[in-house]
C-alpha cells in the first residue's frame, strides 16, 4: 500500500497502515496537554479505513482514545487500552444518488502481526472484516455503534475509479537513455486527487558459489511522488517525463555492491508502472500530516469522522506490467559509474 511518511500512506500494506494510524491516534489524543487528568474520562472513538473495490476483504480498525497518568506509550502497548470491552455494531451502505442499493455488516477478526510495535501492541491485532464485493458507482457510508452507550459514528467516502494509461504503451520495451527524459501519461480517475507513480525493477539475484541460490528481487522508483488532480469529479490528461538517469541513481542506492552474487534484469516482466491514487479525503489527511515548512510547526488534525475523530476514504492501485527492458539498458547497468560495481 503506498503513501506514508506521510508522503507514503498508500505504499504500506493496508492493515498494517490502518492499525499503525489508529494506534498513533489514540496516542496522540492521550497525550493532549489541555486534558486534565482529573476530569472524568470521556469516550472518544478512533476510526480508520481505507476501502479499495480491488480488494477480496475490506478491514476497519475502530478503537478508543485512552488516559492515564504516566506514560501514553506504555499504556498504547496494553491492547485493552485501546480496544472497547464489547462488540461493536459496524456497517457500511452503498448509495446510489438518493437510494440505498445495500448494507455490508462487519465482523470482528483477530489478526497475527509478525511485526512488533513501537507505539501499539502487538503481536495479536483486533479488527473488523468484510469481504463484499465493492462497486465505484456507489457512494459508501460507514455507522459505529456502541450498543452499550448506543453512542454512533458516521463517514461517507465514494470510491476511486479505473483510468486508462496512455505512456508507456502496453507491452512496450523500456529504455533508460543517459541524458533522455521518458514520458509518462495518463488520465485521472474519477473520485482520485493524489497520485503516485512507482517504477518497480525487478532482477535475479545469484549467489556466486552456489548458483542453485537464485532470488527474485525488486526496487521501486517513486518517479512521482505527489501529483494532483484539478477536479476529481472529472478524468483528464496529465502529461509528465522523468530523466531515465533517475534509473542507475536508484539502482545505486537501494542495491547494495555484493562480491558474492552476480545480477541480471528478469528476462521478461523486468519493468512494472504503479499509479497509486489516494482519495480526495485521503490526500487531505496526507497534506495535514505533513512537515510543516513554517515556523509554524503545530497543525490542525484532519479527520472526517462524525462524532469521533479518524479517516474513511478510499484508495486504488493500477499496474501496467509485462515490460520487458530494453537491451541497450541491458547493457549500460554493466557500464553505468553508478551500477557497474553491482555484478549485471
């Protein structure tokens, strides 16, 4: 899923982003100075969900804001501080203009993260699940209920629609010419506002002393990190070149010189395009989450949660692959000052 440092939300995969920004959430909410401790605690619902028509399950992570005296960190990494004690009630409807077309309920699942977590708990993550078939025609509109308080929650978020890509032709051969720029075009899609694009090279790798010892690798190039649309309730052109010089640079960073293994561009499939696009809501939350360049440093959390705080938008992810790269280009990463000591 690609977009988040902040510039990078999308490009972390999916569950991972949702419980990561749930959790900071209800950290950042537990370290608010104008709280004063001895106040009564007040139920504050977290939400985040990032829907996308292209995928088979569709995950929620609600939770709740937390308080305590001492370290909000340490009370992060305690699942009950942040999970509610009883099931909720969670749903979205699809709308078609004025006409509910249908209501999807979630249920709960406890997810195994392999990863450990600075801020959150870990390694066992609730959520809640829902494997429906999504449609970008329709309008979604979330409800959280506590049947317990009966307290509830509301987002509305429209889908990304499909696009088309003009440059690079399907199938087309790639070629990174020192000193040449190549194009990159595209129409946007309907309900995106943020887009990036990716170049992923995929290489064999092969260790030198035993040569059955062969992997499949990739980098990305995040060629554009941040284009934007006009108005995402219209497709239009945008038209942009990168310098194919960016391609030894990043294959110079990210590969690593290693006398023990010898490399090779895959031979079919070598070069795929990304388009990651975020939603209009989406790329509002990245802009807030950014750095600011001021000398003002505090900025207004973004959330479009009704009466909670949190993130409900949407997301979509085109791939044009099976490029095959060119030979010229074949032949210059063994001749490149920038790749020549990586063992094409």
């Amino acid at each position: 899923m690609y977009f988040y440092a902040p510039e990078n939300l999308l490009c972390m995969p999916a569950l991972r982003n949702l419980i990561f920004l749930c959790c900071l959430a209800g950290i950042l909410t537990s370290c608010n100075k104008k709280l004063d401790l001895n106040t009564d605690w007040k139920d504050i619902t977290i939400i985040y969900g990032i829907l996308n028509q292209q995928d088979t399950v569709h995950y929620l992570k609600v939770t709740k804001a937390f308080l305590g005296p001492g370290n909000a960190i340490q009370y992060a990494k305690i699942s009950d501080s942040s999970n509610y004690p009883l099931k909720l009630d969670v749903s979205i409807e699809a709308w078609q203009g004025t006409e509910q077309v249908a209501l999807y309920r979630f249920d709960t699942v406890t997810l195994h993260e392999k990863d450990s977590g600075e801020y959150f708990y870990f390694p066992d993550q609730l959520v809640y699940y829902n494997d429906s078939i999504l449609n970008p025609e329709y309008r979604y509109t979330l409800t959280v209920r506590n049947p317990e308080t009966d307290k509830i929650c509301t987002s509305q978020t429209p889908l990304v629609h499909d696009f088309e890509i003009d440059k690079p032709l399907a199938y087309q051969k790639i070629a990174f010419r020192p000193g040449m720029r190549n194009p990159i075009e595209w129409y946007t899609a309907i309900g995106g506002k943020r887009y990036q694009v990716i170049i992923r090279f995929f290489y064999v790798e092969t260790n030198v002393i035993d040569p059955t010892q062969s992997e499949i690798k990739y980098i990305d190039w995040i060629v554009f990190p941040n284009e934007q649309s006009k108005d995402d309730s219209i497709s239009e052109p945008i038209k942009r070149s990168y310098a194919a010089d960016g391609f030894y640079a990043i294959c110079h960073a990210k590969i690593p010189v290693n006398p023990d293994v010898v490399r090779a561009a895959r031979a079919n499939n070598a070069i795929n395009f990304l388009f990651v696009v975020a939603g209009d809501d989406l790329n509002t939350y990245i802009e807030v989450s950014q750095p600011s360049n001021s000398i003002i440093q505090e900025k207004p959390a973004f959330s479009n949660i009704v009466n909670g705080i949190g993130l409900f938008s949407a997301r979509f992810l085109k791939v044009r692959d099976s490029h095959d790269l060119a030979t010229e280009t074949i032949q210059e990463l063994k001749v490149n000052p920038l790749t020549k000591d990586l063992g094409f």
